[in-house]
C-alpha cells in the first residue's frame, strides 16, 4: 500500500493505492452506494452490510471534500483519492471559496444545526448502521447515543434523557416494536410521549402500519436518504428543515 499526499488548487489531496483484489468496472459507479457489495451472494467472503465506504463518503462531504475511486479491475488494486478544501475564504458578498462546488453541498450546509442540541438515541443491531447513523445525525448537530439491543435502549432512557428516538425493527430477542411498546407504558410523561422514529428494511404499506400503531410517529424505509432522515427528525420536533 502507498500514501501520497499532495496540494492542489487550494486543496489537499490524499491518494491511498493497495494492490489488493480490485474492483469489478461494472460495479464502480456503485461502490459507495449504502448496502452495495460487489459481492451478493450468501456463500461471499467478506461480512458486513456494505455501508463502510457510504460511511467515508458522508464524512467527506460534511467537510466539503470528495472522495473518487479506480481500479483496473479484478486482482488489479485501487486507489482512492479524497479532496478537501485547504480553508474556506470569503467574498465580499459572504460566500464560500473553497474551489468547486460539491454534489449535495447546499442540502449538507442547510442541515448541519438543524438538529443542534437534540439528544438522539439510535437503536440498531448492524454495527455498520449505527456508524452511519451516528455520523450523519452528528454532522446536523445533535448529540448520539448508539445501543445494540432494545435491553441496553431502556437502560439509555433512564441514565441519559434523550429527546428522541430511531429503532431498528427486526432486532434479536426484542424488535422494535417490543421496545417502543415499553416505552409508551413508562410512568414518566415525558419518555411516554417521545417522538420515535422506525428505520427499518420492513418497508411495505402493513409494514408503516404496524409500526405506527406500536408507537412510532414516523416510519422510513431503509436504506434512506441522509437528509430525508434530518428532515423527519426536525418535523417530529417541531422544527423546519
């Protein structure tokens, strides 16, 4: 593996080259789609849920950078390349000069204190999920907290106060559905009636319904679009994305 750091245009560019097992042409454009791996099948090699380098990329773009990938092919290598602005300058005018204009620029801007001093717990058996959940609610923001289970989500309750919730549904031992059921029966006022959001790949019409008669005030279907989700969490507390 090679590291080379370099600066251009008033940028700084770092190049990460391996000469590991490649990628496929056909799946390039794809690779740093949320839950894409290049390898689908059930008997594949390598574990995970294909959020990593969607992960890397949100980080990215939160700091105005981007993130390009190429590879010859199979047992060929790959090299990553990520931009970021050496500083941002202003104009006369106020705006930003921090050379090219980036996809979803403005959309990252106008979220990034939408969800200021919320305190979000997110609930999620995939470590991978929790990762990208943490990072796109933190760069709009908030304050997270991430449990695995809905055992260790009631714990959080009690010991730090969050004002709002985002739960898997198909977890082990406990689903969703079980934990946002405890929840509404709490004697605290306050946890009873916390607004709760259910992220989930069980995403049919019975699906959101099921889940809004347990207790959610919102239902969105996994894999979502980061500001979608900003934008559901500023509605269910009363502020405007």
């Amino acid at each position: 593996m090679s590291i080379l750091l370099r600066k251009k245009q008033g940028r700084v560019e770092v190049v990460v080259s391996d000469t590991g097992i490649g990628i496929k042409a056909e799946f390039l454009p794809y690779i740093f789609d949320r839950f894409r791996q290049a390898d689908g099948s059930t008997t594949r090699q390598h574990g995970g849920l294909g959020l990593g380098l969607a992960i890397v990329r949100h980080l990215i773009e939160i700091h105005r950078g981007t993130i390009a990938v190429q590879s010859e092919g199979k047992d060929q290598g790959s090299t990553f390349t990520v931009s970021l602005p050496l500083a941002l300058s202003k104009t006369e005018n106020g705006a930003d000069q921090s050379g090219s204009e980036q996809p979803g620029r403005e959309a990252l801007a106008d979220s990034a204190h939408l969800l200021d001093g919320l305190r979000i717990l997110v609930v999620d058996d995939e470590a991978d999920s929790r990762s990208l959940l943490s990072a796109i609610l933190t760069g709009s923001g908030s304050e997270v907290r991430c449990c695995a289970s809905a055992a260790k989500a009631m714990q959080e309750f009690k010991d730090w106060k969050p004002d709002l919730l985002v739960s898997d549904i198909g977890m082990p031992e406990e689903d969703g559905y079980a934990l946002i059921r405890k929840l509404r029966q709490l004697k605290s006022t306050r946890v009873r009636g916390i607004p709760a959001i259910a992220l989930t790949a069980y995403a049919t019409p019975d699906d959101r319904a099921q889940a809004l008669a347990a207790g959610f005030q919102i239902h969105l279907a996994k894999p979502v679009e980061p500001e979608k989700l900003v934008a559901s969490i500023a509605s269910a507390v009363g502020r405007k994305a």
